[in-house]
C-alpha cells in the first residue's frame, strides 16, 4: 500500500514526520494507520485539560505522559518535544509553567486531529 500524497501531506502539515513513523514500524503503512485511528480516540488530551481545571495533579501527569509516548510513536516531533517539557515540568513541581505550556499544545493537538484521515 502507498499512502495517498493528500493524506501524507495533511500529515506532515500538522507535525507529523510521516517518513518517520513509517520507519518505526519498518515501513508498515496498515500499522501506522491503525496507530493513527487509536490517536483520533484517545481521551488523554482531553483528561488532561480536565485535570489541569480539578488540579488533579496525579491525572494530569498520567495523561501528559501518556500523550508523550503517543506523538512520540506516531513522530509529531513538536508535541512530543511539548509534552516531555510538560511532564520534567510536573516532577520538577512547576505546576503553573506545565500548564502554560498547554497555550501552544492545545492548537498544535486539535491541528493534528483535524488532520486524521476520516475513513479512520
């Protein structure tokens, strides 16, 4: 299978290194898909802009961490720079500046979703 140039480059657009993520999974376009549908899914973002307004610290760290993993696997390089800044934020106990990062996450996140091919 190779991936329709449109869908590629709405990827790249929003962040995502596709030539990257397909080298994760030594070129295996049905997996990076399947990883991508899980993305459109995933309720961390959103957990995690809850926790920040409950100031439940313990779900917002998980959640951060979390989401790091993900645009880490999936090689939205800005994000997964973003949420590692968030999460050495969280254990340094620098609460306010973790969740002042969420300025330039939020929009960078909700691009990337946008992004996802519907048929996922």
């Amino acid at each position: 299978m190779r991936m329709e140039k449109a869908i590629y480059d709405r990827l790249t657009d929003a962040g995502i290194d596709v030539d990257g993520a397909l080298s994760r999974v030594m070129g295996n376009e049905g997996l990076f898909l399947r990883i991508l549908a899980k993305l459109k899914k995933d309720e961390n973002f959103q957990g995690l802009k809850k926790a920040f307004l409950e100031g439940d610290r313990e779900a917002a760290f998980g959640c951060a961490h979390t989401l790091k993993g993900i645009c880490g696997n999936v090689s939205a390089d800005r994000l997964f720079e973003l949420f590692s800044e968030q999460v050495r934020l969280m254990r340094a106990d620098r609460w306010s500046e973790a969740e002042e990062l969420m300025s330039e996450i939020d929009p960078l996140y909700e691009r990337l979703l946008s992004a996802l091919p519907e048929q996922l």
